[in-house]
C-alpha cells in the first residue's frame, strides 16, 4: 500500500483507511491501484470474514482528484482513468467477504461511488453526500449511473447527478443511501464488524454472493462457484479424478 492508503488486520476484521486528508481523501492513480491491490490481499487472507473501510480527516472522499484527470487526453481518460477505477471498485463490491464503510466525513463523486461499493453504510450527522460531476462539466464515471442507479434507484441518482443536490446523513437515511446514521460511524461499523464476524462465515459469504447476484453485481461467478463447490462434495468427481488418473473408464454412482 501507499502512504496513502493503509490496510491492517485486526483478527477476522480487515481495516482499511484512505490516508490523504490534506486532500480530503480525494483518489489518486496510486490510491486507485492501492485499493484494488488491497481487494486481492483481503481475498487472499482466508481468515478475514470482513471489512471495515474508513476515511481519515474531515471527508471521507471528496472522490477523484481533478489534478489526475483534468488534463488527460479523451482516450486516457476512457481507457486508463474510468476503467481502472471500474477495476478497483468492481473488486471492492465483489469481496468474498461483507464490506462496510464508515462515512464521518463528507463522500462526493467519486467519494460516494466508493462507498457504494460496500454492502452496509454508516454516516455520522453532519456528512453530506453527492454526485456533483455535472457542475464540473462532467459524468460520473465510477459506476455513480450505474450501481448507484440499481442500489438506491433512478430517482435519487437523478437528483445527485442533474441538479448536484447533497442530501445530508439523514435525508440519506430515509433515501436508503445510507443503513444507520450514529455519532461515531467508524465506531458503529466496528460493531456492525463484530456482528458479522460472530456468525458462520460461509454462510455469510455465500448470502452476499447471492445478494450480489440478484442485483447484477457478479451474477455468474458466485453460481457457477456454488455448482463447483456442489460437485465437489460428490462421490461422483473423486471417481472421476481417480478415473482420469488411472486412464480407465470412470464408474460413476450419482452420489
């Protein structure tokens, strides 16, 4: 990880935390590569069952920072900029493990396209959160029209996106942007943390599989993940297996 990002292990919970907070944790190139190499770490370590992601200072994400990408040609920004920011935050919303993010500061653009990726949200009073993209002359384009869209619906993104409205912690309560609202997110988020931590975690893992699936998230890996895993329990491929390495014909039993 970068300076700017940092990722620890705290037992079964994985800490990760955007480092930036002279910039208001605005991304980076590097802090974009940081948090897709921390997807592979987390996914890596087959004793985390989950992740709490946070922001220090007074935002949690001002989103990208304009000095990266305001003068970057057309084809850069489509296809080095976007896609590796579709890449880092595909990862994120596909963790084997629940992710929960702690807003205890304000999460924009890019910011908020972040904290979308996670399963579970927690705001303090006082943030604000939205898609001011076309103040700027410009798209979201970290997913914000698209998994923010099957997240929390058209209509709320079309008020973020064509108007540049920021709803506060408790208007996003009540929108669905957000799942609690408390004085201490980061806090509540290790206590949401401990909660997921203390049930069984294959059947939590396999539930957010699920879940991501019927939304769209990753439809086809977590089914053909559960057929292999299905197959796998099977008298019918260890006589296969033994089968192919013994060069006979298999005798399959349907068990």
């Amino acid at each position: 990880m970068s300076a700017h990002l940092e990722l620890a292990f705290d037992g079964p919970v994985a800490r990760l935390t955007l480092r930036r907070p002279e910039k208001l944790n605005a991304l980076d190139r590097a802090m974009i590569d940081d948090l897709a190499e921390a997807a592979r770490t987390i996914e890596a370590a087959r004793d985390v069952r989950v992740c709490v992601l946070s922001g220090e200072g007074k935002a949690f994400s001002a989103g990208g920072d304009i000095a990266a990408w305001a003068g970057l040609p057309a084809l850069d920004m489509w296809r080095d900029w976007t896609r590796a920011g579709h890449r880092a935050f595909e990862a994120l919303a596909r963790l084997r493990v629940p992710l929960i993010v702690a807003l205890s500061g304000h999460a924009f653009g890019g910011g908020l396209e972040l904290a979308a990726a996670a399963d579970l949200r927690v705001a303090q009073p006082g943030v604000k959160l939205g898609l001011p993209e076309t103040g700027l002359g410009m798209a979201p384009g970290w997913s914000g029209t698209q998994r923010l869209v099957r997240r929390f619906g058209a209509q709320v993104v079309r008020r973020m996106a064509l108007t540049g409205r920021l709803f506060s912690a408790e208007e996003a309560l009540a929108l669905g942007l957000v799942d609690e609202v408390a004085p201490d997110a980061l806090a509540r988020a290790h206590e949401i943390a401990a909660d997921i931590a203390a049930r069984g975690p294959v059947a939590a893992q396999i539930v957010k599989a699920m879940i991501n699936a019927a939304e769209g998230e990753d439809r086809d890996a977590p089914i053909e993940g559960l057929a292999g895993a299905l197959t796998a329990m099977t008298e019918d491929l260890a006589e296969g297996v033994a089968a192919f390495k013994a060069k006979r014909t298999a005798a399959f039993s349907g068990r």
